[in-house]
C-alpha cells in the first residue's frame, strides 16, 4: 500500500546518509533492493509503491513519477516537490528536517544494510548490478512492462503458499487503508 509521507521518510533517510544529494536512479535502486529486502524478511515493501522495467532496470513506478514532475496527483506532487529538488540527475533534500516517525526500526535496518552494500557504487554500477541479480526484471526494449510482487516473491525462492499468503495480506491491508481513509473525510 503506497504512503506518500513513508516514501518521502524513506528518501531523505538514504539522502541524509549521503550528504543530502544523491543520483536520483542511484535512490530508484537502493530503495528497490530496500523493498525487495524488506519483503525477504517481513513479506511487506517499505515503500508500497509499484514497479516496472525500464532499460535501466526496476524501477519504483511512482517515486519516478515524483521525481520528474508528472505524479498524477497534484496534492501530492506538491507535497513531495515541497521536499525535494533536482539538480541534473541528483536528488536533494530541501529540508534536513523531515520527521522519520513512519519507518519502523525494522525498515530502517533494511536501508542501512542496503545502502552500506552499495554506497560505494555509482548510478551505472547499480544499473549492472540489478540487471545482472534481478531476475523479475525483464527488458522493455524502450517501453516500461509492470514487475508485480509476485514475481519479486518468487526471485526470492518463496513457495506458492507463501506467495498466496503475502498477497491476501497485502491486499487485506489496502482494503482496511481505504475504509480507514473513507472515515477520515
């Protein structure tokens, strides 16, 4: 289930550990090896965002978005450009003050396993090294194809079962946000 403010937590937590600047398709990787790890240990993304192939590899579909500008959404385009800027192909925090109350312990484990794995690797070397240890990513020859969970499930040697359950839960979980954010209208 994708949550605006733990996307925007998860983001300035890796851009804080890297001087508050980071290559935006740099961020794009480590937080989908940080999703794709989280869901290894608890079966849940950090995250909740969803993901395609692109040339350059998986790719969080709406963190993308953000990044370029185009989120369909306004009120949240705003909130994140309220944020974040770019500069060329770096990301920068515009504020060191964003609260990290959303990720839980557990979830900032993961990011700091992620990006001490690969801080010292730049945007290309990502770009290898999730072609090359990504089997759910399948090249788009230009386009963008949907990386659902239960391919990224199955690269990780979950059984069917497993699978089955992470996804009833899941979707459990979006039907309970919806009727929590029916409530709060």
């Amino acid at each position: 289930m994708f949550h605006i403010e733990k996307l925007i937590q998860a983001c300035n937590y890796l851009l804080k550990k890297n001087g508050f600047r980071l290559n935006y398709t740099k961020l794009i990787k480590l937080l989908y090896l940080a999703d794709k790890e989280a869901l290894r240990g608890s079966m849940q993304t950090i995250t909740g965002d969803s993901y395609v192939s692109m040339d350059n590899g998986p790719v969080l579909s709406k963190l993308y978005d953000l990044i370029k500008g185009t989120y369909r959404n306004r009120e949240i385009q705003g909130l994140w450009d309220s944020r974040f800027m770019k500069d060329d192909y770096d990301l920068i925090a515009a504020t060191e003050k964003i609260p990290q109350g959303e990720l839980s312990e557990y979830e900032t484990d993961v990011l700091d396993t992620v990006y001490e794995q690969f801080k010292d690797k730049d945007f290309l070397q990502m770009i290898e090294y999730v072609h090359a240890n990504c089997p759910e990513w399948k090249d788009p020859a230009g386009t963008s194809l949907a990386i659902e969970t239960k391919d990224i499930l199955q690269s990780l040697d979950r059984t069917p079962e497993e699978i089955e359950w992470a996804l009833s839960e899941m979707a459990a979980f979006e039907e309970e946000d919806k009727v929590f954010s029916s409530l709060a209208v």
